[in-house]
C-alpha cells in the first residue's frame, strides 16, 4: 500500500489487514522501491499522484523487477490522463480505481487481480 496520505494509506492497509491480506505501508514511491526487495510484494495498490515517484512511475519499475506482480492503481484526482497514456504509450496499462473507493470494492477488485 503506498500513498503519501498517511492516514488514508494506514487506514486502507488496516482493512487490507483484515480482509486477509499481508500488507507493508509506504508513504512515496521510493521507500515502496527500497522495501520491495525485502517484502516481496504480491500486489501493489497505490495512489497515483504522490511526489518525486508518482504511482504509475512505480508501478511499471516494479513489474520490470517483479513481472508477476499484480498491480491495482488509485486516485482521487483527475489529472491523471496524461500519466496513464504515457504508461500505455510504454506498454503498460493498470487497473484504475477511483477514489474514494468502497473497502469491499477495494478488495473484490485485488481478489479479482488473483483470479486473473
């Protein structure tokens, strides 16, 4: 869970907690970066629009390093077009959700990242 928003990440990563899910919280791109190597991830969810490393920066990093990574995008803010066109532009594409998001959309929509 990543998100410069601490108490939207924290509160996020708590219901992620709850619904099963082992979960490691970062504040910006590049501390999700440096913890990736230790953590692992199965999935990342994180926010779009953060300083120095937005999410889909991070996002594409990631599933260079981690290719079977799942990868479930959010944001709240909608200047975001042209981050996702560059992304699609380099061959990556993310799901997106919109926030703020319902905790059992949050989750049905990582479960639904496991099935496919």
């Amino acid at each position: 869970m990543v998100d410069d928003e601490r108490i939207l990440a924290d509160t996020t990563a708590a219901i992620l907690r709850r619904a099963g899910f082992e979960t490691m919280v970062t504040y910006d791109g590049l501390s999700a970066l440096d913890n990736a190597a230790s953590f692992n991830p199965d999935y990342l969810l994180t926010d779009i629009m953060m300083p120095v490393m937005n999410g889909v920066e991070l996002a594409v990093t990631l599933t260079k390093m981690y290719p079977a990574l799942r990868i479930l995008l959010f944001s709240g803010q909608a200047g975001i077009a042209n981050i996702l066109e560059k992304s699609r532009q380099m061959g990556f594409e993310f799901p997106l959700l919109a926030k703020p998001v319902h905790p059992m959309n949050l989750v049905e929509s990582l479960k639904a990242l496991r099935e496919n």
